[in-house]
C-alpha cells in the first residue's frame, strides 16, 4: 500500500508546500484506501493548515471587501 502512496504523497506535498512531511504521511494513513479516501485527505489537511474555502471568505465578505474585489475584477 505504501507504494500506491507515494505518487499520492508528492502530489498532495506540491498542494500543501507549509506542512510537514510527516504531518501529511500520518494523515495519509490514518484513513483506508477506498472511494472516499482523497476527500477525507485533503479536508483533514485543509483543516489542519487553516485553509478556508472561497464560498467561505464570500460568506463573510463585507460591503467594502465586495467593491474592492468588484474593482479589482
């Protein structure tokens, strides 16, 4: 299975630059590999980086914040 991971590992590397190695790794493998496996993954190591989505930031997207993004567009 190990194998199978590492093509996976550099992958999600290349998208979490910040987080360390072994972070990602213990992640990886705390979940079985199946169909919903990525998924799981990658919002386990969202979380964890702090990241939040654009619908999120749109969420809490004030009036000045929106004519700047509108100018900005």
């Amino acid at each position: 299975m190990e194998e199978q991971l590492i093509p996976l590992f550099e992958n999600i590397k290349s998208a979490f630059p910040k987080l360390d190695d072994e972070l990602i790794w213990s992640v990886m493998t705390q979940f079985p590999f199946d169909g919903s496996w990525d998924t799981r993954v990658i919002s386990t190591l969202l979380e964890i980086s702090g990241a939040v989505s654009y619908t999120h930031l749109r969420a809490h997207e004030t009036r000045e914040d929106l004519v700047c993004r509108l100018l900005l567009e």
